[in-house]
C-alpha cells in the first residue's frame, strides 16, 4: 500500500508479547521482507505495545536519524491461554497488522501528541507469568526450566482500570492539543472489551457512531487490535485523508497509551 522498495526502510519495530523467538522476532521479519538496510526489534507492552511501539519509532523519525518505518503489532494468544477456563480463553484471538511511517515537515507531521504510561503495582491483575519450575542439576544445585503459565486476568479490575483511566489520558492529551472530543472524527481503542469501548466513549461524550469496533470478529488480538481495525477502516474508506483519530492502547504492565492522528495515508 505503501509503494516502499524494502531496502529503502530502516526501522521495523515489532509489537509482541508471543515471539516465535524469545530473543526477538523482529529481524526475521526484517530477513523475509529483504529490508537489509533496516534495524529490526520487538517491543513487549502486551496490549498497549502498538501505541507503545508507534510512539517510539515516532522519535526516531522526529529526530532525523531515520526517515522510513514499519510498525508492527501482532500475538498469537491462542497459544498461551489455559482452554478449559472459560473465564479467559473465550476474550483472545490472533492476528497481526502494520503501519508505515515516514519523516515529514513539522508542520506535516500524523502524529500530534502522545501520552505514555504505567503502573507495575498493579501488574497482578493480567500477566503470562514464567513458571517456578526448579529442577535438580547436580550436587544439590538445581536450575529453573523455562516455560510460562497460561494466562491470568483479573478481568474485574481491568475493566475498573481501563474505564478510568483510558478517557483521563485521553482528555489529558486533547486538552493539551487544544482539541475536543468533537472535533475528532473516529475513536480507535485497543479492541479488549466492547463494554470498554462504549464506556470510555460515554465518558468523554463521543458517539458511539464514532467509536471504530470489529471485536465480535477476532476477539483481542493484544498488540493487533489497533492496526487491524485501522486497516480495515481505511480500505473500506471510513477513515479518510485529514481525519482526525484519538487512539489509545491499555492492558497488562498494567500499561496505557494514548496518540492522537491525523490521517494521512492512503484512502
């Protein structure tokens, strides 16, 4: 879509929380896409990775070092959930979705402003926690066999989380870029909970007519959910060039971002 010749990127960052490769992922998407010139690696933020991850290549390409980048979300947590707990293996799904970035003129600039931000102390209420398992070596020393336990939620206390603090970011972020819930066009939140999204919507006044949803297709994909829908959105031309988008990303960590957009790319 985006017209690019591979060697001509040079940044792939690659939101996920399920590498093929725990040592990262990133450079055999490098490898297969033939991009020789570009620096290739994972960013782990669960469901929030992709603001996460588009927020961080934003910088390079901000600071001049780079000019083209590949963003990248994509999990596979159909592989980690426990299948008999109902409770959990339901929610999630798999998938995976990009966007391509590059340099601009500041005045150009799609990415407006951003918001970051975590709090381990509540790290409990969702993980995928690497198992405790100690086995015996030699001479009375053991070591601890890699493997990971399904994963857990509290799903109670994420909902709490994510209704109260995503639209305080999001309110932070537009007040700070001079802009109110109604000038925006589309509302483009990490796809966990349909509830979630009505709620945060009902609280910063949008319509649910604005609030971009396909989560009765896939489930939460975790670090997919926002560029898939993006995707979807543009090329069935809901999203056009110049609209304006207000996104946000939130989950485990627990971790929450925000971004505000103006399209710029293809229609």
């Amino acid at each position: 879509m985006a017209g690019w010749d591979p060697k001509t990127i040079d940044l792939i960052v690659l939101a996920t929380s399920t590498p093929d490769d725990l040592f990262g992922s990133a450079p055999q998407v490098q490898a297969r896409l033939d991009a020789e010139n570009a620096v290739a690696f994972d960013l782990t933020a669960a469901c929030s990775g992709f603001l996460f991850a588009l927020v961080t290549a934003t910088q390079f390409l901000r600071n001049g070092s780079m000019q083209r980048a590949i963003v990248i979300g994509a999990d596979q947590l159909s592989s980690w959930v426990d299948w008999d707990d109902r409770r959990t293996c339901v929610l999630f799904g798999d998938g995976a979705g990009a966007i391509a970035l590059e340099a601009t003129k500041p005045e150009k600039n799609g990415i407006i402003g951003f918001e970051l931000k975590s709090d381990g102390i509540r790290g409990e209420c969702l993980n995928l926690s690497k198992t405790k398992n100690h086995l015996a070596l030699v001479d009375g020393s053991t070591y601890q066999k890699g493997s990971f336990q399904p994963i857990s939620m509290n799903g109670q206390e994420v909902y709490k989380f994510a209704v109260r603090e995503v639209p305080i970011m999001l309110k932070k972020l537009l007040d700070r870029e001079n802009t109110a819930p109604a000038d925006l066009d589309w509302l483009l939140l990490h796809q966990a909970n349909q509830r979630i999204l009505d709620a945060v919507a009902d609280r910063l006044t949008i319509p649910h007519s604005k609030v971009l949803s396909n989560l009765k297709n896939y489930g939460n994909t975790s670090a997919a959910t926002i560029p898939i829908m993006l995707d979807e959105a543009v090329r069935d031309t809901r999203i056009k060039a110049g609209n304006l988008i207000a996104t946000s990303g939130f989950g485990a960590g627990l971790s929450w971002g925000a971004a505000l957009i103006r399209w710029q790319g293809p229609t």
